[in-house]
C-alpha cells in the first residue's frame, strides 16, 4: 500500500521550481506530506583537484536556492516545506540518494515534451524511474494539473502489478476519484525457436479469444477482490492490441487525469532500460504518471 510521508522535488531552474511548487504542494496536502526540494550541481565541469571550488559552488547554490524557496513558496503559498538540500553529482543518483533517506517517500519529477530527441535520449526522469526504489510521479512541465478525478491503472499480472492497483486505490480514496482498471491482451504473442528462427502465432480466433477472456477476467476479479475499495467507485476493462496503446486509449477517452503503472522488474537490465510499455506511456501521455517500484 502507497503511504507517502515525504515528497522528493528535484529543482532546476526558477520555471520548473515555480512547476515543481505547485505540483508539490497539491500532493502535500492530499497526502498530507512534507515537500523536501532539492537541487543537484552537476560535477561535470568542476576541478577534482581543488575542493575549494565545490565547496564555495555548493555554499553559492545554497544560498541562492535558500532564497528561492522562500520567495516562491511563499509566492504560490505552500506549506510543509523543508529545508532545501543542494548536493553535487549526478542528478537522478542524488535524488534517488535523497529518497532513501527519508521513509515513505515519493519523488516528484517533471517530463519533457517538447521536440523529438526526448523520444532517444534517456531523461532524468526516466533514470530516476529504472535505478529508485521510492514511487515516482511524473508531470509533463509545462502543464498545471488538477487533482485525479479519474485514474487509469494498467495491469499486467507482474510481481508488483497488486502494489500498483493498491497505490492507485490509495490515490483514489484521497482525491475522491473514479478508477479503472485495464489489462490488455496481445492481439500476437512471439518466441525464438533454439534454432533462432521466430515464430509467431495468433491466438485470436473467436472460440480461443473466448477462453482467453474468461481466464483473463477471473484473474483479474481474483486480484480486484483482495483490494479494499470501500467508496472507490470503478470499473475494469480488458482490451486487445498493443499493451501502451490499449492503457493511453482508455485514459485519453475517458479524459482521465493520472496513469498508475507498475515497473516491469528490479534486475539489472531494467536499471539500465525502461520496459517499452511504461517508456511509451512516459513519452506520449500528456498528463501525470506515477510509477511504482
């Protein structure tokens, strides 16, 4: 079950604070949270032979980022803000370090929409997702969004796909929101032969498809029954075709405000690669997102 007690915002420049500010300070207060801001001095650049010069950069940053929270959050009237903290490294290492130091929080990170090379660069968003352990909510920037009123949550039936249904009930119990819950079924399912050929079948004949739709839906209202709705009004969907396609569909039609999604796993290679579904949900979603681990 999500629980969040501190709220992660990683800060930049003086537009994506004044975003982060108030997408921090919505989900303060529905969580009812502390909003912890921080900002991250890239190394690249600095002289490792002289200290100094990190150390009078960080006590510059702080200062002025000190000040800027001040005048900002008072600007936008926020409350439950902390301290700021201005560490040097790595942006998505740093925030994900910060994360881990406090208990039951979630990270608040804006989204780049604008141009093509966001869809073949990896973004700090996107780092922060595959190397964090802490829930991630992801806000296009440019964007000011409203609380949830509607919640789209993908199931797949992976390991941590109940985790995920769990946090968006969460979500939907404090925002008062509508859920619904999709799963999609490939319309083709492939696998490599030893001898490396690929084989490719179309298990979608309408007796097949049925059986196929039955199993689904049991597994499905299986996992439904364990979670605690009380007033959470929902409804689940099971669709066919492209698993990233199937879950934007449904959220763009039914004008939904959020996406709940499970990482795909914890190994290695998903450090390094987003799962193309959840990566596809990122980059043309133009609403929040939140991922959880």
């Amino acid at each position: 079950m999500l629980r969040v007690d501190n709220i992660i915002t990683g800060v930049f420049s003086e537009h994506h604070f004044s975003m982060s500010v108030r997408e921090a300070q919505k989900l303060a207060k529905v969580f009812k949270a502390r909003i912890k801001p921080v900002h991250v001095i890239e190394t690249l650049g600095m002289n490792p032979f002289y200290p100094k010069e990190k150390s009078q950069a960080k006590a510059q940053a702080l200062a002025k980022f000190t000040e800027d929270v001040e005048r900002l959050y008072n600007k936008h009237g926020a409350s439950h803000v902390d301290e700021p903290e201005v560490h040097m490294g790595r942006i998505h290492n740093e925030i994900c370090e910060v994360a881990k130091k406090y208990s039951n929080s979630l990270i608040v990170m804006g989204r780049h929409k604008e141009g093509v090379m966001h869809r073949f660069l990896t973004t700090e968003s996107e780092k922060v997702i595959a190397q964090g352990q802490s829930p991630v909510w992801v806000h296009p920037h440019r964007n000011i969004s409203r609380l949830p009123q509607k919640i789209v949550c993908g199931l797949d039936f992976s390991t941590n796909c109940f985790r995920a249904a769990q946090s968006a009930v969460m979500v939907a119990k404090a925002c008062s929101a509508e859920l619904i819950f999709v799963h999609v079924v490939p319309e083709s399912s492939g696998y490599v032969e030893m001898e490396g050929q690929l084989n490719i079948y179309y298990p979608m004949e309408d007796q097949e498809r049925e059986v196929m739709h039955e199993s689904v839906n049991e597994t499905l209202k299986s996992m439904l029954n364990q979670l605690e709705f009380e007033n959470v009004k929902y409804t689940e969907k099971i669709l066919y075709g492209g698993a990233a396609d199937g879950v934007i569909s449904i959220a763009r039609d039914s004008d939904a405000d959020l996406i709940v999604i499970g990482k795909s796993s914890h190994g290695m290679f998903e450090r390094l690669f987003m799962g193309s579904t959840l990566r596809w949900v990122l980059n043309e979603f133009d609403r929040d997102v939140l991922i959880i681990p």
